[in-house]
C-alpha cells in the first residue's frame, strides 16, 4: 500500500484543477479495473484512496464530490458483489466522466485537439 502521508502532500500542492483531474482518473482506473476483473483488494484500496483524495479537496469539495465519495464508501463496504461489477464499472466511469467536466480540463483538451 502506498504511503498515504505522501500521497496526500502530493495531492494537496496540485490546484483545484489537478486534483479534480486526478480524482476522475482514478475513477476511470476504478472502471477498466472492474472491466477487467481486478482482484478484490485491489479494487477496495483504489475506493479508499479516491475517497480519500475528495476528502483532501477540503472546503472546495462540491456536493457532487460529496456525494460520489459517500457511493464510493457505500460500495467499498458490501465489496466484493461479483454480480454488480458492471454496474460499478458503469457508474465509476460516469462519475469521471462528471468530475472532469466540472473541472474545465475536458473543455481545454477538446480545444487543443483541434
């Protein structure tokens, strides 16, 4: 397990931007993990860790943040449930999909691949 201290310092020096970005990228690692059948611990401890990174967002964690930490601790708890992994894959990716849309970073890559 990776030393959650440093991980968080880490995090926590980046702006706003890069930390939503980092948050939907371990969402959608959260989602090709399930697709492809990573084992069980694995899967937990990468739950634990992108609810820790909302928590670290502190005070510039929006309701939608809050709300997708609190479905992440839901799933970690009744983990593993091998009969809803696609649904959990699905919802990891759609929850991405959301924080990189708050965070401005899929408008500036849309507009530099032009």
């Amino acid at each position: 397990m990776k030393d959650i201290s440093q991980l968080r310092d880490r995090f926590q020096r980046d702006g706003l931007d890069r930390r939503l970005g980092n948050i939907a990228s371990n969402l959608l690692r959260l989602s090709s993990w399930l697709q492809m059948g990573r084992d069980t611990q694995a899967t937990v401890d990468l739950m634990r860790e992108t609810a820790g990174m909302i928590d670290w967002t502190g005070d510039d964690a929006t309701e939608e943040l809050v709300n997708i930490q609190r479905e992440l601790c839901r799933w970690r708890r009744i983990w593993p449930l091998e009969p809803a992994r696609h649904l959990l894959a699905f919802r990891a990716r759609q929850m991405s999909d959301r924080v990189l849309e708050s965070s401005g970073l899929a408008l500036s890559t849309s507009r530099g691949a032009v």
